[in-house]
C-alpha cells in the first residue's frame, strides 16, 4: 500500500486495547474507521492489572483527550523474604492501572462511548475522521477484492444471523492471540500452552490490615518459591477510583501444572465444560480453590499474601500461553498484524498495553507515509523478537531451573546484539 493523503477506509478487526489503540491514531489522522468486535458492546476483564510502559505514554501524550489521572504509581519492584524483610529487585516507576479504566478510556477517546468510568463524551476535534464501533460483528472471510487495491470482507451479525461485504482500504488484525485473521495467512502459528497458570484476584484495600497496605502503597511485591512465585500491587477500583479507601488489590500465584492436571482445574464450576485458557471469575470449582487456600496456608505464603488470597471473593485462572507470528504484513500491507495477535508475551515483563501503543503508534507512521512497508514490518518483528525473548527469560527465572534461565538469557542476549545490528533497538527495547 502506497503512502496515500487522502483519507483511507479503514476495518480495525477486534476491539480491545490494539484495536482501539490503532482506531484512535487513525481517527486523528483523519481517516474513516471501523472496528468490528465479535462480541458485546462491552469487553470484560476480570479487573486485571495493567502496567503503561514507555510506548504507552508516548501513545497518551499524543492521543488521550483526557486529564484525568488513571493510574497508581509504584516506584519500585520488590522481593519479601520469610521473614517479611523486604528486598529491593529494581527501582523503577510502574504506571499500574487495570484493563477496564483502560479499556473504557480508550473508548471514550475513540467513539465518545459513555460508561461509568467517563461518563461524559470528550469534545471532538475538526479533523477526526468518521469511527463506528460495532460489536457482535464476526469477519468470516478476508479476500483480495478482484484486481483492486481493497479487500473484501464477509461479516456475521450475530444477532440477526445475516451477512454482508463491506471493502476496506487497509485491515487491522487485532483479534488477540487467537486471531482469524493470522490464521488466515498463517494457520500453523497458534497459542500453545507454556507450563504454568495463574490463580488470580483483587481484594479492596480497605480489607487488608494497615501493614499489607503499606507495603504495597508505593511497591510492586513479589514473593518467591521454588519454581512458582505470587505477586502483588495495587491498582484503581471500581469506576477508576484512586483514593486509598477505594483501590484494589491485585493478587497472582503462578503455579507449574501439568497439562493432565488442568484437565480438573479448568472444569467450570457450573455447567461443567473444560475452559481453555480462562475460568472467569464466579466460575471456579470451590473444591479447587479450597485446596488453592489450603496450598497457601501449608507452604505457608507470607502473612500479606496469605491475608489476601484468602480475602479473595471471585477468583480466577489464567493459562500462561505465549504466541508470536514470524510476519506482520500481507496483502502487500493492506493487511497488518498488531497487539496479542502478532505477539503474546508471557505476562511478568508487563508489555502487552505496551506493545499495543507501540504497534499503533508504527500504524499511524506507516499509513501517514513516514515509513515504508518494510521497514513498518521490520520495526514491529525486531520489538516482537526482543520482548518476547525477555519475557521468557522472566518467566524461566520465575519458573523453571536454572538451565532453563541461562537458556533463555542467551536467546535474550541474541535477539539483543540482532537488534543492535539491526541500527538499533526500537522506542522502549529494554
């Protein structure tokens, strides 16, 4: 696809944090967008965590419409001992947030979506482009339209069961890890299972003694165990609340289970069917997470992660997967990869929000002409091939022995030097 001034026609497939990210840098640069979302009207999350690295705050500084703070700042990475004697790990800041402020900020910015986080639209700006987010819309099939430079899309509504085309000028695959579109062009590159879970939740701050609070007030606290490590910080609460009586605290307990064992973990609590890679809160067996609560009482978890778990109303449980496509580009760029569906990583170097601004921010680069295709492409497997690197390396340390850690610490130190020789690491490489 050719650099091109006049205003492109463009479907975003997926309408979580990449897509909405891209849709929203695409809106201001004045071109027409559509997202469409297989699901509601209102994508849910469990209330996860959400850290905003270096590419999502240049991607905000350029892109958000609003003041508002939205995020609790730690200052430092830490390890707590048996003994409850802290350990600094990094000092670093940490802009922790969790998905649904995201989310709902995001939609705000994009279509003026009015939620109880921002309940009133932002103002639009003259040269936004013409945006539509609609869900429970399903794209069933990508062609290349005839001999022209767009493509020609097959979308299900769900709701009334009837499908029409629709032509778009440029698509965005941002349809997560387990995305149609890269399946489209790349069937044999999927998700796969990486060896562990996370058992997962949030307790408001208010619950926990003065001393839990306190040390997670300004930290990210990690305790570690043999190859299974738990996590804590502190992130807003309902509606993006940030007054200390009104945040959440968000808990995680990485685990290694084999793939037999999560055969009898999945299973839901209600109707019995093996989840894949969630079982949403409310729907965890209780003889599950009873044996969880009494794994935490007999290791025995620090007094500040076992007062949490076991505060824990709604558990949920994650499948750690990992994906990454060896191409981002098809259809001589009127196809582009973003977000999870072109890579996603392990959780514990927190760049999924990262890469998602990253991404759109390269998008809007190479849609306005700044870049070329292949450099577009180049730009986004390098940042792929590294974080991807660095996640396994984190989640070996974690997890895994220590052959595995120097393992993946040379893959790491590679994918480094390629980068390097590449002229240079991209935005927010380390």
């Amino acid at each position: 696809m050719s650099p091109n001034r006049d205003p492109l026609n463009v479907v975003i497939v997926g309408g979580s944090l990449s897509g909405l990210m891209c849709g929203i840098a695409l809106k201001h640069a004045g071109h027409t967008v559509t997202i469409f979302e297989k699901h509601g009207n209102e994508r849910q999350s469990h209330m996860a965590g959400v850290c905003l690295g270096p590419d999502a705050e240049a991607f905000l500084a350029l892109h958000d419409v609003h003041d508002k703070i939205f995020h609790h700042r730690s200052h430092k990475v830490q390890a707590l001992k048996d003994d409850e004697r802290t350990q600094v790990f990094v000092k670093a800041r940490r802009d922790v947030t969790n998905w649904d402020t995201l989310y709902f900020r995001l939609r705000s910015c994009f279509d003026g979506y009015v939620s109880s986080y921002y309940p009133s639209p932002p103002h639009l700006r003259d040269s936004d482009g013409i945006v539509t987010y609609e869900h429970e819309k399903e794209v069933l099939s990508i062609e290349r339209w005839g001999d022209s430079d767009k493509m020609d899309l097959s979308v299900l509504d769900r709701r009334t069961g009837e499908s029409a085309h629709r032509k778009a000028d440029l698509l965005v695959g941002a349809d997560g890890p387990d995305s149609f579109v890269r399946a489209k062009y790349l069937p044999d590159v999927g998700r796969r299972y990486v060896g562990y879970i996370a058992w997962r939740g949030t307790v408001p701050e208010l619950e926990v003694s003065e001393e839990t609070r306190q040390l997670l007030e300004s930290s990210v606290t990690i305790y570690m165990m043999h190859r299974q490590h738990c996590i804590m910080y502190i992130i807003p609460g309902v509606d993006g609340a940030l007054e200390p009586d009104s945040r959440l605290i968000n808990f995680l307990w990485y685990t290694n289970e084999s793939s037999e064992a999560l055969e009898d973990i999945m299973v839901d609590g209600f109707d019995g069917h093996r989840h894949h890679n969630i079982v949403p809160a409310g729907r965890v067996r209780e003889d599950v997470w009873r044996a969880r609560l009494e794994h935490a009482r007999i290791a025995p978890l620090p007094r500040p992660f076992l007062e949490v778990i076991q505060k824990i109303r709604s558990p949920f449980i994650q499948v750690i997967t990992d994906v990454r496509s060896p191409q981002a580009a098809f259809e001589d760029g009127r196809v582009l990869l973003v977000g999870d569906a072109l890579s996603l990583y392990r959780p514990h170097t927190a760049f999924s929000a990262t890469q998602a601004a990253f991404h759109a921010l390269m998008v809007e680069d190479f849609v306005g002409g700044k870049i070329s295709l292949q450099r577009w492409e180049e730009n986004i497997l390098r940042y792929s091939d590294l974080h991807s690197s660095q996640s396994i390396l984190f989640s070996s340390f974690y997890q895994c022995s220590m052959v595995a850690v120097l393992l993946a610490g040379f893959r790491y130190f590679i994918a480094v030097l390629i980068g390097l020789g590449r002229g240079g690491l991209v935005r927010s490489a380390c």
